[in-house]
C-alpha cells in the first residue's frame, strides 16, 4: 500500500526563496566533464559538487558576486557573477597542482598511504564517542520535522497534458530547486514535533510525539508509515547509513578508506573554529557510496558541516538523487551538536537527466538541548501513544510556538492547495483508483464499508476448478475501535458455497485488550507453514493450482471456529490466549486422504478429525514500530526480529473432540545488517508434539510445489512429503545488494542483485503416529537420518522488477517424485 501511495505521489506532487542562484557544467581543457568538483560562493561555507557528468546547480537565500570553483590536480577559478541568477554556465578548469590554505593538495587516485585527509579521519574515528549527545550522561532536545514531496521538471508539456485538464491552477506557483535546478510544485507536507530523551549510560532513547500535522492526507496511515520508514534517522558517524533498505558506506566509516578516495582540500575559520575540508568521491562505481565533502574541527575533529549525494551508478531503484546537508553548532566551546538536518531524494522510473518524478524532502531542526537531566527505567518504558487524535488535531497557536523553521511560501500554500484538489473530482478519481491499487478494497464512504479485497475474486484448484470470491469490511476510519470481515466464494467444480467471518473489538487502548473471534468453512493448502493456522480469513497462493509442479491434490476442506482475547502489557510484547475448533477433511479423497485408526469406528477407521484446542501465545518484537491506535495498526518498519513461543493443549470429548495432546512450538527470526554486504534474514523453528494424533494435526515440513519463492518453505519438497511430531528448521538467505556483481565487468552496468541461501530441518515421527495414521494413502516419512538441507542462488533486481531463484536439493534424492532442481521467482518494487 505504502509503494502505492508512493507511485500516486509521482503523477500528482526548492522550498528556499533563493536571492543567488547559480548553475552550469565544469569540464577540463579537453572538453571533458569533471565529476566532484567544488564550488562554493566566495567567502562563504555554502556550496555543492558537480555530479558524474560535471553539472552543478546551486542557490542560497544570500547575495553573492562571486563562485570559486576548484578540483584536485587543477588550478582553482573565481567566476564573477554578472546578476542574481546565472545559467548554463560553462566552466573550464586548467591542470596544474596548486597549494591551498596551509593543506597539500593530491590529485587522481589517493593513495591511502601518507595522506592527510586519512590521517584526520583517523582522528573522527577517535574522537566520535566524545562529541554530539553522547559526550554526556543523559540529554534531551526538542526536534521539529518537515516532510515534503513535489511533482518535478514541470514543463508546458506537463502542464497541458489530458491528466491535468482541470487543475491548470495548481501550476500558478512553480520554484526552482537549490539542488538540482529543476522546477517543482509541492503537492504534500507533514510536519511533526517531538521531544526526545536519552540516556547513554543505559543506553535507552525514548521520542515523545507532542504534534503532528499533514495535508490532506490526516488519515491515510499507509502514507504517513511510508514517510516515517522513508526518512528513518541516522548518524553520519555510524560506519553505515541505512536509506530505502539499503546500508550506504559512511564517509566518516572505518571501512571508507577501501571504498572512498579522501583529498584534504581547504582549510578556514566557521564560526571562529578552525576547520578543514575533505572532499570524498567512490573508488568504484555501482556501490553503496556517497560523493561530497565535510568540514571538520582542527582539535575536537567534529564535524562541522558534511554533504553526501549518491552517485547515479549506485545500486539503488527508483532513486536518481539523494542529497544531504547536516550542520553542527558549538556548545561550551568543544561539542559539536546536530542543528540542522536536510535530505532531498529525486523519485523517478527512469535515470535520465530530462526524466520527471517526485521530490522528497526532509528538513530537521534541533533545538532546546539539555543534559544530565536523569530520568528512571519506568519513564523510558512507558511509551506515549503517538497517534492520537489530541496530537493530529493540534491548532495554529501550537505551531506558530513549537515550528522551529518557519514556513516558506510554497510549503504554506500546501496546504491550501490540497484543501483545493480534494474537491475537484478528477482529482478525487486518480487518488480512488490508486487506493484500491494499494490496498486492495473499494472504499464505500456512505456505507462505512469496503468491497475486496480485489486480488482474491478469481482462483482455480483440482478440487473447486474455478473460484470465485466477494467480500466487504467495515471501515469508518483509520483507528476503529472494532472491524468486522468477511466475504463468500463459489467453486464451480464442486458446487458449493464457502464463507469466512471475522471480527475484532478492542476494549481498552492503553492495554490493547482485545477480544476476536470468526468462523471459515473453505478449501485450503494446509502444510505451508510448521504453525497450523487459525486465520479465518487468510488464503495461501498454494492453494491456487494456476502456478504449481506436479499434482497439486492434497487439499483440505477446513470449518474452524476460534475466540482470542490478547493483551499487550509491554511495550511490543503481546500475550493472547484462545481456543479453536476446527473439523478437517480430505478435499479429494481419492488422491489424498486423512485416514487414521479410530477403535470406536464402525470400520476402525476415521477420515474426519474434529478437535477443539485451546493455545496461549507470547509473542516478543523488540524493536518494532507501529502507528495507529484502533484497532488495526499499521506497522513502519520490518526491520525487527519476532520471538514466537505457542502452547497447544488438546482436548477429547469436549464439544466431540477427538485427541488429547500438547504442543510446544518456538520460533526466532531476525533481520540482520551486514554492514556493505547487504541483509541476512535468518529464522530458526522448534516444536513438539505430545501424544499420539492424526496427520491433519502434526507438522508437516514446509513444502512448495508453486512457481513462487516463498520465505520460510522448502522450494524442493513436495507438499506432505516430510511429516513430524519433533522438528528444529533453520533457514538462512543472503541478499547482498549487488555487492559482488558490482565487481564483474559488464555484469556490473545492469545493476543486478545477488541472493543466496541455505536452509535446513530434522525431524522425527514416533511409532506411536505412524501406527495411528497408518490407513492414510500418502507414504509418511520424516528426516530423522540425517538433516534435510536445500541452497539456492538467486539473481534479483531484473528489469527492477523480478527475481529468480535456482533451488538445489541437497539429499533425500531417493524419495518418490523427488525434485533436485527447482525455479522459482517473484515479482515486486524494491528500491
């Protein structure tokens, strides 16, 4: 929904009322454009770098007569400037080393050897612990966040385009970015104000939202998730900076002198602190770099002031630029603090120069800094509800108070013009179809209901053929306190109706007490998951056969009643305790059945199994970020990992229950960063069963006979092939980033991703569950001998859009029907 929400921002989204503006091309004497290179305004701190193909563009809210334009291995050039605004420059720079301020200067590849700027880089790796917040015990500062997006490179074309016949006037006010130059109209800003507190001797930070104010999209959470995980917070000091899922080489890293070339450039008095300039370009091209330069203190080594741009050959989606400035204050004559934070991404499908997309834009402010001011473990534990009405809703006075940047023209007439297109209908049309792109559900806004989802009307299987399916919600807002769901489907092959209903009801928001319960009578794929599952709702893609190897017959008629009342007594730890009562049955008995011993048969033998269990969950993620208070949240980031422990107890007679039993299942995923190489999801899986039950109730191995490449089964196990009573899975897939690739001629233009993976599961079924199951007419095997392992590797990012993954089987070659070789893939946008 989120990417979406994004993609709508394209087709319907700088901020500075600039008093100098510059922009041009530097080339060499060989009409050779020259990449990084400095300009600056004379006698100023203010200025940029050119980018790959030598352009620059640059503007400043003062007056200047005047540019020096400088690169290593060339002579520096002053251009006078003849007016305010001067385009289309062209600059010539002149070979020839030349001494700066009191600094060497290096030219072409940098030696990591005997170079000052390495030597001083050295000093901000020992020195960083001692500056900013964390030079003190405890602190806390006031922080005022805007988020903007602005559709750009508006020409006349755009604007007498069919799609926005109509809403000609939101063009009347167009400004020129200070970054790139290209014209842009703002069409969405959010602002939020915070208090934030930290305690470095604990090692606890805690965000207390005091405001929060958008335009005229207060109540679409799907948006405000993707800005919040959009624009996470970072510290350039880190050795990685984390932006769009993707961990960027600091300059200021200890790894950034095997990515980064470092040229001690200049020196001078900011702020009357001495500093000096370092400018930083990649060594390669295709990596997870930054070029700028940084200015840092000649005794405490803080930085002073720092840019970063990513370069057009990064390894990045849907990104052309990213830009960054920080800015640093003085306080008590040696620490350096945060003061202002600016970040500018260009959203575009395509890299080239003339391509059109959307801007976004941060600016941070911090302000207010205190110290040393203690605050007790309860105070950091007890976390605020963030998004509250009392905080959307704050008034005028609250801003023109707490707003700790005014304001510009165009970012003030945001919010007006958005109060406008929401009445205009065409307006409203685009944004309806986008909606039910993203989310799935046509929205009904007199019934307070929504039609969908959309993407589950139509489905096929052996046992159904085709399938079709209807359903609604309820939805009066985004933080209802209670939501009910269901929907009917129709199989035209076996003639019968199927219908899930489900509802929730949240009884207390500071708790998140609440209660749920549902009823589905379908036809499903069991066995894609070790956990059974108790959605009365949900639909796995393997019980579709469109998409699928090999027969695809072992499906399940499924009628599951369940009541769950859960609670959240910690922050991100939830407790649910409920109870389920579920009858199975085979779906095409003939080719798959659920047959086990039953002495109180007439046969000896039963094919249906009713049971009722009740189960007490605890589930833990650290981490975790969510924003809502209804009963539906919706979470920001996936940057968490999950602790998952299950009791199951099983019990006979009750309400015709068949089995005593007890089940103890855990399992541990977890997201890891590995630093330039990329992530490393990893998850780890263990169960038990006690007592003897019938297949439908043990745990099958994970199979996929479909065409997709699903997380957590095992791509060349057929469904049912492994069953357990005793597991312990592990599974592991390294997504590189095009780390590798990047390294390979050729292969390193198109941008390519590397995956690759290994997973691995033993199991056991006791005597006791073969004797009981022994009538099924599917074989039942688990992989006691030996552990059962697969690994795959996998090429994504393909046309930005597809992955592929080769699947290997590692043994049990030996088992009927046993595939060593699988395809598999999946469609998606990722940047």
């Amino acid at each position: 929904m989120k990417k979406y929400i994004f993609l709508f921002l394209v087709f319907f989204t700088t901020i500075f009322f600039a008093q100098t503006k510059v922009s041009g091309l530097v080339v060499d004497e060989n009409d050779m454009p020259v990449s990084f290179a400095n300009i600056i305004f004379k006698n100023s701190s203010e200025g940029t770098i050119t980018n790959d193909d030598g352009v620059f563009y640059l503007e400043s809210d003062n007056t200047y007569n005047a540019v020096v334009v400088s690169f290593v291995g060339y002579e520096s050039k002053e251009i006078t400037l003849s007016s305010r605004v001067n385009y289309q420059m062209k600059i010539v720079l002149v070979e020839g080393g030349e001494q700066l301020k009191e600094v060497v200067v290096y030219s072409g590849k940098q030696s990591k050897k005997n170079n000052p700027a390495i030597d001083i880089l050295k000093k901000i790796w020992e020195h960083k612990r001692k500056n900013g917040v964390n030079h003190y015990k405890q602190y806390n500062y006031d922080k005022y966040e805007k988020v903007e997006f602005d559709l750009n490179t508006i020409d006349s074309a755009v604007i007498k385009s069919k799609l926005f016949k109509g809403m000609e006037f939101v063009f009347q006010d167009l400004d020129t970015s200070r970054i790139t130059g290209k014209t842009y109209l703002p069409i969405f800003l959010n602002e939020t104000f915070s208090k934030v507190y930290g305690d470095n001797i604990k090692g606890e930070k805690k965000e207390e939202l005091l405001g929060s104010k958008n335009s005229g999209f207060t109540n679409n959470q799907a948006l405000t998730a993707f800005v919040e995980d959009l624009y996470s917070d970072y510290d350039v000091y880190n050795n990685y900076l984390k932006f769009f899922d993707k961990s960027f080489t600091s300059p200021l890293s200890k790894t950034g002198v095997d990515v980064y070339n470092y040229v001690l450039s200049d020196s001078t008095f900011i702020d009357n602190k001495w500093c000096y300039n370092i400018i930083y370009y990649p060594r390669r091209k295709n990596e997870l770099t930054f070029k700028g330069n940084f200015w840092v203190n000649d005794s405490t080594y803080a930085i002073k002031k720092i840019n970063l741009q990513v370069t057009k050959s990064a390894n990045i989606n849907w990104v052309k630029e990213i830009y960054i400035e920080q800015d640093f204050e003085v306080v008590n004559d040696s620490v350096f603090l945060l003061k202002r934070d600016y970040m500018l991404s260009d959203f575009s499908l395509s890299k080239k120069e003339e391509s059109k997309g959307i801007y976004g834009k941060r600016t941070t402010v911090y302000n207010n800094y205190k110290f040393d001011e203690f605050k007790d473990d309860k105070f950091y534990k007890n976390l605020t509800n963030q998004f509250n009405a009392g905080i959307v809703e704050r008034d005028d006075e609250f801003w023109n108070i707490n707003r700790l940047e005014e304001l510009n023209k165009d970012e003030k007439g945001v919010y007006k013009l958005l109060d406008t297109l929401k009445t205009v209908p065409k307006f409203k049309s685009y944004y309806n179809i986008v909606s039910i792109l993203g989310s799935g559900y046509v929205e009904i806004d007199k019934w307070n209901l929504d039609i969908g989802d959309v993407y589950s009307t139509f489905g096929f299987n052996d046992a159904e053929g085709i399938r079709v399916r209807a359903g609604a919600r309820t939805y009066f807002g985004q933080n209802d306190p209670w939501r009910i769901e269901a929907y009917t489907a129709y199989g035209f092959s076996d003639q019968r109706f199927k219908h899930g209903i489900s509802g929730k009801w949240l009884l207390d928001k500071k708790s998140r007490l609440i209660i749920s319960g549902g009823n589905r009578r379908d036809i499903e794929q069991l066995g894609l998951s070790l956990t059974a599952t108790t959605d009365v709702l949900g639909r796995s893609a393997a019980s579709s056969s469109l998409f699928s190897v090999g027969s695809n017959d072992r499906l399940t008629n499924i009628d599951l009643s369940t009541f769950n009342a859960e609670i959240e007594p910690l922050h991100n730890f939830i407790v649910r305790f409920g109870g389920s009562l579920r009858t199975l049955s085979s779906a095409l008995p003939d080719a798959f059945n659920l047959d086990y011993v039953d002495p109180n048969s007439p046969t000896g033998i039963s094919s249906e199994i009713k049971q009722f269990d009740i189960a007490t969950t605890l589930v833990y993620t650290p981490g975790k970020r969510t924003i809502g208070y209804g009963v539906e949240r919706r979470n920001i980031n996936d940057t968490y990992s999950t602790l998952f422990l299950k009791y199951t107890k099983g019990f006979s007679g009750f309400l015709e229950s068949d089995f005593d039993y007890e089940k103890l299942q855990f399992s541990y995923s977890q997201p890891w960063i590995i630093g330039g190489f990329g992530r490393l999801y990893s998850t780890v899986e263990l169960g038990k069963t006690f007592g003897a039950v019938p297949l439908g109730l043990l745990n099958v191995i994970p199979g996929n006979q479909t065409l997709f490449s699903i997380y957590g089964t095992f791509p060349n196990l057929n469904f049912y092939e492994f069953v357990t009573d005793t597991y312990a899975s592990v599974h592991l897939e390294q997504n590189f980033n095009g780390r590798l690739f990047s390294r390979i001629p050729v292969i390193k233009n198109w941008n390519l991703r590397e995956i690759i993976g290994i997973r691995g599961v033993w199991g056991n079924l006791s005597d006791e569950n073969i004797l009981l199951n022994n009538p099924t007419n599917i074989p039942l095997s688990a992989p006691n001998d030996k552990i059962y392992w697969e690994y795959s590797f996998g090429v994504g990012n393909i046309f930005k859009i597809l992955r592929i993954d080769f699947n290997f089987r590692g043994n049990y070659l030996e088992n009927p029907e046993a595939r060593p070789f699988s395809v598999t893939g999946s469609f998606g946008f990722s940047f």
